[in-house]
C-alpha cells in the first residue's frame, strides 16, 4: 500500500511497512520512517549533520509537527549522550519560550533500533534564516526577540541548566515573531561533575573564557551568546566571526580590550570605559539603550545584575511588549 505526500521539492510517496503500523518514505534519498499516526503530506523542512528534519500531520490531535530523524543514532558514543540528554531536558521542561518535545516515536523492532526519531512543536523558520534574508526587522522586532530568549533562557537556568550552544540558527520562530529556543543536545545540568571538559558553543558565540580553556564557567557563558545574536540582528551579520580561536580571540580583544592580571580569574577581567563608542560605531543608528544592552551582556556578562539594569533601560519605552500584535508579521 502507497501513501502520497506533496513537498515543495517534489511528490513523495510512502509504503506501508509492518503490517499497516509504519510508513517509510524516501527523503533526499534518505529512508524516513513513522508510524502510522503520522499522516501525509511529509514534507522536507530541515537538514543538517544532525540529521533531516520533516513536517507531518498528527492525526490523533490534528496538529503538524516536525519530526527529527537521527541515523545511526548509536555509532557514536558522544552523538548518542547529546540525543539522549536533550530528550531528558526536554521532557521536563514547559515553558512558552523554549520548544516543546511532543513525542519520541518507538522503533518497529527493538533488535533493528538505529534511528532515533524525535517529534516537535514545528515552527516556521529560526534566526539564522530572518537574518540572512531581505526580511525587515525594527528595533521592535529586536526588544521582542530578546524580550523572548531572556525569558526562554532565565527558566532554563532556573533549572540549573546551561544551554551551551545559543546561536542564531537554534533559536525558532514563527510568522507571528514567537520565538523558542531549541537543540539542547550540549546542554547540562551544573550539577553534572564533568561538564566543563568538554568542546561547547559554536566558535562565533563563545565566550572569552570558553576560548582561553578555564577550568570553570557559569551561566555567563549563555549571556554571552545572547549578546553575539543581539549583535548580529542589529548589524545582520555576526559579531566576531573567527576563523578558528586565535582569530577569535584577536576579534573580540579589538572591540573588548581586556586588561587582567589573571586569565584564570574572570573577575579580575576589567574593560577601557570606551568600549561602549567602539560598540555604539557597530550599532548605529540604533538606539542608545541597545548600545548599552549590547554591552552589559558582551562586556560584564558574569556580573548578571549588569544584564538587569540594561533590560530595565531597553525594555522601559515598550509598555505593550508583551503583546506582538503591534509587530509587522515575518513573510
């Protein structure tokens, strides 16, 4: 038996498999195989190292839904913990500002487990896209983006969790500008004794004491992160963009020079009172308050009380912010 699925790439056709239970189909000459709930039309949404990434329709509750599918999910060891912490996390967590994990689909045959499939709230695109796009994008779009990850991100922490990959390309949207953030494959608990060994957060959104190799980091390492992307919806383009870390390093130290008498010790890490001008020449014609926003996560991010004063000033001007409906819609 054959089912059809319509694609903006071309007709997809599904064959039942295991007695009417599953339906395999071929995406980018790749097999994607669901079960039955999971109706037509597939479409391709996503693909990437991690996997592919396509649309369905739940017919139990009538909603679409993204599925992920990981292959040979267990080659690899490191891949395997990644996959499985994010579904730990996940489960546990609610809240309007970071995705929701609907369903794990249960493999046909336990002996033939190799793909894991995970299913998702699905979303429309993610930051990355808006910001490479010809998408207008205002300063209101910027305080509710940030408005969003900073919720999204102070419950993740209030867990006492760090995300550990904030970038521009995990963090999802819709056409109504919610914002969710996702993919908490590197994310861990602080109480995890060995968390800080290993490689965390893309080269671009890592923070100074991540790229100098200390023995310790806190949540500052995720304020950080959320400075780089408010830096690069200003400017439409990323912030520090190193070619490996030594580049990395030279990037930030010209906007961010750093005067410290231990490299070891970030709180001995001190900043010249001109890099908020050195910032404010990037962000023109912006206005002041994301100039100081900018700097109170890029510059004193392990000081968090910093971060609060800089929201109170960014935040202040917008009293409907908790509504988007004054927000153009993303096309």
């Amino acid at each position: 038996m054959e089912s059809s699925a319509g694609s903006g790439e071309g007709h997809i056709r599904g064959v039942s498999t295991h007695g009417g239970r599953y339906v395999q189909y071929n995406v980018y000459g790749n097999l994607f195989e669901v079960s039955r709930k999971y109706v037509p039309p597939i479409r391709p949404v996503g693909r990437g190292a991690y996997g592919i990434v396509c649309a369905a329709m739940n017919s139990e509750t009538r909603e679409e839904v993204a599925i992920k599918k990981i292959g040979n999910a267990f080659d690899n060891r490191i891949d395997a913990k990644r996959t499985l912490r994010e579904i730990k996390l996940l489960r546990h967590m609610d809240h309007e500002n970071v995705i929701v994990l609907k369903d794990i689909i249960r493999p046909p045959k336990r002996e033939n487990f190799n793909d894991v499939y995970i299913v998702y709230e699905l979303m429309d695109t993610d930051l990355h896209q808006i910001i490479r796009s010809n998408q207008p994008l205002n300063d209101d779009h910027c305080r509710y983006f940030l408005y969003q990850l900073l919720r999204g991100l102070k419950y993740v922490h209030s867990a006492n969790v760090l995300h550990r990959d904030l970038k521009p390309s995990n963090l999802l949207l819709n056409a109504n500008c919610d914002l969710k953030i996702g993919d908490f494959g590197l994310a861990r608990t602080t109480s995890e004794t060995d968390f800080m060994t290993e490689y965390v957060v893309t080269r671009w959104y890592r923070a100074p004491e991540l790229l100098l190799n200390c023995s310790e980091y806190t949540a500052a390492i995720d304020i950080w992160s959320v400075g780089c992307i408010l830096g690069e919806i200003m400017t439409r383009q990323p912030l520090f963009p190193g070619r490996d870390y030594v580049h990395q390093l030279r990037l930030i130290t010209e906007v961010c020079f750093m005067e410290t008498s231990d490299l070891n010790l970030l709180s001995d890490i001190f900043f010249q009172l001109n890099t908020v001008e050195h910032l404010c020449c990037w962000c023109y014609p912006l206005p002041k308050c994301s100039h100081h926003l900018l700097w109170g996560t890029l510059i004193l991010p392990f000081l968090l009380t910093a971060v609060r004063n800089t929201l109170r000033c960014y935040f202040a001007s917008k009293s409907t912010l908790l509504s988007e409906s004054w927000l153009p819609q993303l096309s």
